[in-house]
C-alpha cells in the first residue's frame, strides 16, 4: 500500500516562544547602566546555525511617565526537503516605573501565516486582542500581583541581591500559549573569568521546559539554551556575525528503519527500541492503551497495538463534565463557527451513534480534502474548510473541529507513523465514543494500525497545542528506531 508521506509539522515546535523575549529585569532606577542598548544573538538549532535575535532594551518617556521597553527581533530558517521555510517574531514588551508589564506588542509570520497580538494591563486585568487570518478575537485574563515582572534578575543585579541563594517567581503573558504562565528564576551558579556573573534557570510552569542563561554582571545577557527542544541555543555575537548568510539547517522529518513491514495497515503489534541523543527516550512518548513503554537506561522499548472497535457507543451529543476540555471551541477548532456547524450536521445527518458519525466525518474529511505533501503554516479548521487541502494535520484539525460541532469529544494526537520503510511526523485523532478510539482521517482508517506510534494528544486549546507542539518538537532530530519484532494479521 503506498501512503501520501505525512507533513512534517514543525509550527511553533522551533521554539520561536521559548527562547523568551529579552530575559532583563530591574526597577527602573536598579537596573545597570550597562544592560541598556542593542545585542545581538547567534541562534542555533539542533548544534547548527538557524538565525539571528536582536535584543533591545531602553528607557522611554510616554505622556510624562518613564518606562523601559524590551524588543525582541528573531528570525530562523530550515530546510524540510526541497522546502527553505522561514519564521520570524518581533516583540515589545513596555514596564512601568514598577517593572509591571503594562503592554505587549507581538507580531510574528509563521512560515507565511501571520499572526498580531497586543495586551494592555489596567485594573488588575489583561486585554488581549489577537488578529489571525481567520478573524479577530478579544478577551480579558485576570492577573495576579506578580504579574509581569519579567526584569527580576536585572534588578536583583543592581541592587546586589542576586547571590547562590536567588530565586523568584512571577507571572507573565505568553504569547505562544496565548495565556498567563508561571515562570521560576534560580541562580544555577556563579560565572568566573573571562565574563563574570551568573547562570539562571527559568522554568514554564505550563510547558514544564526549563532554559539557562548567563548574564555578565553588568547585566548582558551571553548565551542561552533550551536543551529539551531540538538542543535551542542563542549566544552573543556581533551585529556583522548574527546577520551573517547561513546555510538553512536541513531538518528530516524522517526516521527510517532497517526492517521492511509491509503494507502498514496490516501492522496489529510492533516493539520497537529506541534510542536518543540525549535525555531519557522513555520520557520521550506516551504510555496509553495500546502502547508501552520500557526504560532501557537512556533507551526504551516500545510496544504497540492497533487500535481495536469500542467495546460500548454512546449517542450524541456527548455531555459529560470531565470531557468539556475536548469539547470547548478555540481558536484552532472553531467548532462554534456557523460554517463548521453546518458542514458536520450536513455530513453526520440523522445518525446518533457516535462512532457511526465518527466514520462519517472520517471518511468525508479523507475524500474531500486535496491532499499536500506539507502545510507547514499552522492553519486553523475555519481555514482549512475554506481551502479544502492540506496535510496530515489539516485534516486531523478540521475532523476534531467536526467533531466537537456534534457533541464528539475529540484530541489532536502528534507522534510518527510508519510508511515505506520509515518513520514519519503525523498527527491523526483520538475520539471519546463511550470510550477513547484513535482514527486517522488522513488515510482514511477507521483504527489506527500498529505503526502509529504516539508522543502525546492534548485538546485544542493554545495552551495544550503548544504542548504538543514542544512533546513532538522534543523528537526531532534525536531519534534512532530499531524494529525488534512486528505481528500482522493472518
């Protein structure tokens, strides 16, 4: 059986978001002398170089109150195949007199999807608009006291507070997640000659990733690392070096294997062993129904099963507490946009069954959509129904948007499956019917096989897709699979 290779997604998996915006803290009268102007930043990818970041911080007067402004400028490139795909972000971030975040400007071009945000602080409250190509949308977050005291280390430096004993916790807006997040500061240790000063860790409390900086001590900021996703690192260099032409690292987006497995969707059982570069692998993807996981010291063996039916259905709409997370509208799954209602009342017509209506929306989403070899913009569903083509994860989104517009909870789910001789980056979906099923609406099956193998799934929701994102962005370029043994059916 010859598949469609699947995308290779990468989104925000390059991790755009998670080398923070300028990582400089201060009250405005503490914060060094030193740490004000322009710096500029080799960025690199998996050990290559990806980019460049500009990072800036000065001091401004606006309608007579003085404020310091953190911009950041970042832009990287890699190569998928014959693909040379750019992304770039530029961010300012304004402070009051307080170091209080008062307002956030973001703009960023996803692989050519652009996407504007801005956030004002009053009153104890966060107003974000957000405009996407697929509309704009505005909301209100509550914000604790501790909000946006990105500037921390900067003024614990100034004031000499920032010793082995440091640490601070505070609250920002991430533009990524499109939500509040905890941040957690600790000095990691004390830097000696030829830059004195300080290494810090920074840890997400929603992503649970955690990057290292080392600032001098007049406050400049010399290098940082995000060991978890695709080995991310970004080091002082000069304006002439940073902007320097770069080769486009080349990202595979497949993992092949020795061991030929025939037509995949005879695949009912494989074990597999797999091998990082570095970390843990068993850490690396998830133990579900029909998959184990073993830890091998740094490796691990996998076990997989093709999905089986569900023992029991349950008729629609589905209204259950628990499961309201992978029923809620966002801003990926529009499943309250009127287009998408209709479509999915359209498709699933009078059947009530959930699972006969999951194998409705499957196979008109599988027929309908002109497939592409790779979509790397992140699309939402309302676009994608508009454009009727994509990838893998095109389909998987409009199908869960589908879904969820008929009362189907619904997950994403981000791991590789297995097709003519290797490994590829998919994304399918996992539906609750009575119980959770994984199908796959873009090659059409009805169970998944044997060779899907899952990293992780999460609902629809900025938040737990970026999640996903950073789970499958983990795997890139570190993986080794070994095929140790594989069923199929009689």
């Amino acid at each position: 059986m010859t598949r469609p290779r699947p995308a290779r997604r990468l989104g925000p998996v390059i991790g755009l978001a998670l080398l923070p915006a300028a990582c400089y803290p201060a009250p405005v009268d503490s914060i060094p002398s030193s740490a004000y102007g322009s710096f500029w930043y080799a960025l690199n990818v998996l050990g290559g170089r990806g980019g460049y970041s500009q990072q800036t911080l000065r001091r401004v007067e606006h309608e007579g109150q003085t404020y310091v402004e953190a911009t950041d400028r970042t832009r990287i490139q890699v190569k998928l195949g014959a693909q040379t795909l750019t992304a770039s972000r530029e961010e300012m971030r304004r402070y009051d007199a307080d170091l209080r975040l008062v307002r956030l400007e973001h703009q960023s071009d996803q692989f050519g999807r652009k996407l504007r945000l801005t956030a004002e602080y009053s009153d104890g409250k966060l107003h974000v608009t957000r405009e996407a190509p697929d509309g704009v949308t505005r909301r209100e977050l509550d914000v604790p006291d501790n909000f946006g005291f990105d500037l921390t280390p900067l003024q614990a430096l100034g004031e000499g507070a920032l010793d082995a004993d440091w640490t601070a916790t505070f609250t920002t807006y991430d533009t990524e997640l499109d939500n509040l997040d905890t941040v957690e500061l600790a000095v990691g240790e004390r830097l000696g000659e030829p830059e004195a000063g300080w290494k810090l860790s920074s840890r997400s409390g929603q992503l649970k990733v955690t990057s290292y900086s080392w600032m001098s001590d007049s406050g400049i900021l010399l290098r940082q690392e995000v060991p978890e996703v695709m080995n991310l690192s970004m080091e002082l260099v000069t304006e002439e070096e940073a902007l320097r032409e770069v080769s486009p690292l080349l990202l595979s987006g497949d993992v092949r294997v020795e061991q030929a497995l025939g037509d995949p969707t005879d695949l009912t059982e494989l074990r597999l062993r797999v091998t990082v570069a570095t970390g843990s692998a068993a850490d690396l993807f998830a133990n579900t129904a029909r998959q184990l996981i073993e830890p091998e010291d740094h490796q691990a063996v996998i076990t997989v099963r093709a999905a089986t039916a569900p023992t029991r259905t349950v008729r629609l709409p589905v209204d259950v507490d628990e499961l309201r997370p992978f029923l809620t509208p966002s801003d990926t799954a529009q499943s309250d946009n009127p287009q998408i209602q209709a479509k999915a009342r359209e498709i699933v017509g009078d059947e009530t069954d959930a699972w006969s209506a999951v194998g409705r929306l499957r196979q008109w989403v599988n027929v309908s959509l002109r497939k592409v070899s790779s979509e790397p913009r992140p699309i939402s569903a309302s676009e994608v129904l508009a454009e009727m083509a994509g990838d893998c994860t095109e389909h998987s989104i409009l199908m869960a948007a589908l879904c969820q517009a008929v009362g189907i909870p619904v997950k994403l789910v981000a791991g590789l499956a297995y097709s003519g001789g290797a490994f590829h980056y998919h994304a399918w979906n996992e539906v609750w019917v009575g119980e959770w099923t994984e199908v796959d609406a873009t090659w059409d099956e009805e169970l998944v096989d044997a060779g899907h193998l899952q990293v992780a799934a999460g609902a629809l929701d900025s938040t737990s897709l970026a999640r996903l994102s950073l789970m499958a962005g983990r795997t890139l370029g570190s993986l080794h699979l070994e095929v140790l043994d594989h069923k199929t059916k009689p």
